[in-house]
C-alpha cells in the first residue's frame, strides 16, 4: 500500500527556519557580490548565492506540494543593490564562513527530528552544500593568512584520572588552568560575538529607523562587553589571545538592508549566541565559567526579547507555523 505521509511539525519547523534564514542570506550576500572587489572570494560568493537560492526554491516545492503558505520571508526589497560598500571583503568572506557553519550544523542537527525520506535527503544535501562552502572558505582565510585560529596549549603529557574536586573550584581564588574544550568554546562565542559586533556597528550607522540604530547601538555594546569578559579570562589564565575579527566599516550612511532585515540578522546572531552559550555551559567544568555564561546569556535573552517586541510592533516578526487554536475556533462558533 502506498504511503504518503503529511509533514509533521518538526519537518514544518525545518522548513519554514531555512526559508528564513537563507532568504535573508541571499539578500545579505547579494550586496556583498555586489560590491566585491576580491577576485578570490568571487567563487565563493557565488556558490552562496547558489546554495541559499537552493534551499528557499526546494521550500517553496515542499510547501506548495503540502499547500502550506509559503513564508514571506526576505526578497529584493529588502535589499538594496545601489548601495556602496560597508563591510571590507574580508568581512564578507568571514560572514559566509560563519554563515555556511551555521547552515552546516542547523541542517545535521534537523535531521534527529525529521521522518520523511524526502526531508531528509533535502537537509543532508543542505548540510553537504554548506560544508563545502564552509571548507572552500576556511581554506581561502588560511590562504589569505587571515584565518583566526583558537589559543595554543602545550601537548598533553600523559592520560590522567582527576583525583580532586579542586578541578570544578573557580569561584574564589586561584582556579585551575582552562581545559582545552574550555578553551575551544571561549573561541567560538568571542568569534560569535566579534562578527556580530562588527555587523551591528553597520546596521547602526545606516538602519532608517531611530529606534532599529538605537538597538543596534545597544548590540555593539553588548558584544564588545561579552568580549572583554571572554579575552579577560583568557589573560588571567596566560592564554595567548587571538588575533581579533576584521571590523572594519565605511563610512556610508545608505543602507543596504532594510530594518526588518537588520533586526531579523541581530535577533539570528542572539539565538546563536545564546545556543553557544547554552553548550558552554555544559562543557564548562570550572563553576566561574558558569557564572559567566550565565549572567551573559540573561543579558542576550532580555535584548532578543527587546527586539521581538521592536519587529512586531513595526509588523516585521514573521509568525512561525503554529497548531490551531481551539480557544478561539470555539469562541468563534459560539
């Protein structure tokens, strides 16, 4: 008997976040083309654009099958080609390495919840797609010499079992030194923080709304002051810093994204950072590093939150897929 299966919510979940997001990475990188001078990094812009118009066309086909709506999502208004240049290249290759990562482990991370043989051959040729973008770029930093890498530690000596609770103290006095999982999850959120620092900083000098650049302002804040905390334990430690992200912005003032685009990019960046967070929290086995994790990702919920209410109160925050509300099917009927 032929079986043919309706999505489910984690499926339709799925979808809908991969319209958005590479919808609103399509527009990003299109400015980026547009004002690319690298000759290197032309390979690499085109293969996002090809990857990103790739999943929100392959959306589109599973909603339309299905007779879902299709999302709105981002298109050519958001976006604004006569605009002049920003961002440096180097930011631009750096965004789409950092963009592909994503791309690569939100679409690995899907496929735990997704039933149909269909979505999940769709998500695994995403993650497969990404991943070569994510290498291709990885390989031009190396090249360019502009790769940041994480801090140096000295080879382990020998295996050990722990025999001291000593190695979970961090609160009051002198702490043991940083585990290199420690260590690799401190990199990735200060990498995290410092893309996003350098995107807001934009998004603040050309966003349209006084509000939406008045949020932004707060964001660069917020980033730069998570870095300190990060590099600051690296130097308490003795730990080699590393070289900081590009930050480089122009002194344009036109903006080549629209405000909803920039709030919906700053809210993305926060739920990233949020999530880093979240795992380093768990891998963190020094209770100091808890209490920073913590104490920051209170601080980056409250400004998600900010701007939740920022993008709907200008009708900007798209609704997700949601069940049916009975409450009000009933009140209707009455």
């Amino acid at each position: 008997m032929e079986h043919n299966p309706k999505l489910v919510s984690s499926e339709v979940a799925a979808l809908w976040s991969a319209y958005m997001q590479n919808s609103m990475s399509y527009c990003i990188v299109q400015h980026f083309a547009n004002v690319n001078e690298d000759v290197d990094s032309t390979d690499i812009i085109q293969t996002a654009l090809t990857n990103c118009n790739f999943v929100v066309n392959e959306v589109k086909q599973f909603f339309e099958k299905e007779n879902h709506a299709i999302p709105f999502g981002f298109t050519q208004e958001d976006v604004n080609l006569k605009a002049g240049r920003v961002y440096s290249d180097l930011f631009t290759l750096r965004y789409i390495k950092y963009m592909a990562a994503a791309g690569t482990v939100a679409a690995a991370a899907l496929l735990e919840v997704l039933a149909r043989n269909d979505i999940r051959e769709f998500f695994s040729k995403t993650s497969e797609m990404f991943m070569k973008l994510y290498n291709n770029a990885c390989d031009l930093l190396l090249k360019k010499g502009a790769f940041v890498r994480s801090p140096t530690i000295a080879p382990m000596v020998k295996a050990e079992y722990l025999q001291s609770e000593s190695f979970l103290s961090g609160f009051i006095g002198k702490h043991r030194p940083l585990t290199a999982i420690e260590l690799a999850h401190i990199s990735k959120n200060t990498e995290t923080n410092s893309i996003g620092r350098s995107f807001v900083s934009g998004f603040s000098q050309t966003a349209t709304s006084p509000e939406v650049r008045k949020y932004m302002e707060r964001g660069t804040e917020i980033a730069a002051k998570h870095e300190t905390v990060f590099r600051q334990i690296l130097i308490e430690d003795g730990v080699p810093l590393p070289s900081t992200w590009d930050s480089t912005i122009s002194q344009s003032i036109d903006a080549p994204f629209s405000d909803k685009l920039m709030m919906f990019q700053a809210i993305s960046l926060n739920e990233i950072s949020v999530a880093g967070y979240g795992a380093a929290i768990g891998a963190s086995l020094r209770h100091d590093l808890g209490g920073h994790y913590t104490r920051l990702v209170a601080e980056i919920l409250q400004f998600g939150i900010d701007g939740a209410e920022l993008m709907i109160e200008n009708r900007w925050l798209e609704q997700p897929p949601q069940n049916v509300d009975r409450e009000a099917l009933r009140k209707r009927s009455v």
